[in-house]
C-alpha cells in the first residue's frame, strides 16, 4: 500500500509538472506542509500512546485526494482567463488547513502554546473555544 501511494503521489506530481511546465512553488510548499503534518501526527500520535496505522493510512489518502483535487484545478487554470489563478488560491487553502493540522499536533504532543492560538484553531475548525479536539483532524 505505501508503495501504490508513493507512486500516485509521482505520478500526480509528473502529471501536473507537465501540464505547467513545472511544479509551482505553492504545490512545493504544500508538499513541505504535509509532510511536516504527517511527522507531527505520528509524532502526536506516539506521545498519546494512539498510534494506528489505519489513521495513518487515511490521513495519507485525504493527502492523495488533495492533490488529486489540485491536479483537476490546474487543468481548470489552463482553461481560466481570469487574472487569479485558481491553483494558487486553491493550494494556499490546502497550505493553511496543513499548517493548523500542524498546530494540533504540536499541542497533543504536549508542547505548550499560548491560548491565544489555541483559542484561534478552534474558531477556524469551527468549534468552541476551549472544546477538546477530536483524534481525527
């Protein structure tokens, strides 16, 4: 299976280097992201004593389907006329779910952060301040 992953992940990324001529910062920056999120939720994972390898299999498929999505946007981008390109602005969503999944992660792992930013996590992910966060997200 992590080997079927990988060489979608390839095959994603050659497609879309060769409909645009090259990988975009913003796809590279993304791709940082989420490898980032993913050894911070194992790490997590690991603190907590709550590491499956089923949730880890799915967070790497939602990451497949993410690119799978930005794969069809790019295509969409070739046929937009509009000034702003549609990649960009899809991906640097993508980039800011990434870096707020990062952030959960590094306060399951036990690392203190101000409640400040705690407090603006929870109101991006749509929950209450100071409501527990789920083992999905």
């Amino acid at each position: 299976m992590e080997r079927v992953c990988l060489y979608l992940a390839g095959g994603l990324l050659g497609l879309m280097g060769a409909v645009l001529g090259k990988v975009p910062d913003v796809i590279v920056a993304l791709l940082v992201l989420m490898g980032i999120d993913i050894l911070t939720g194992v790490l997590a994972a690991t603190v907590s004593k709550n590491v499956r390898s089923s949730s880890y299999w799915v967070g790497v498929v939602r990451k497949m389907v993410t690119l799978c999505i930005l794969s069809a946007v790019a295509v969409l981008d070739m046929m937009n006329a509009m000034p702003v390109k549609l990649l960009s602005v899809s991906a640097g969503a993508f980039c800011a779910h990434e870096f707020i999944s990062i952030i959960e992660n590094a306060g399951k792992s036990g690392l203190w952060l101000p409640h400040q930013v705690l407090d603006a996590v929870a109101v991006l992910r749509g929950r209450e301040v100071g409501e527990k966060t789920s083992d999905r997200e």
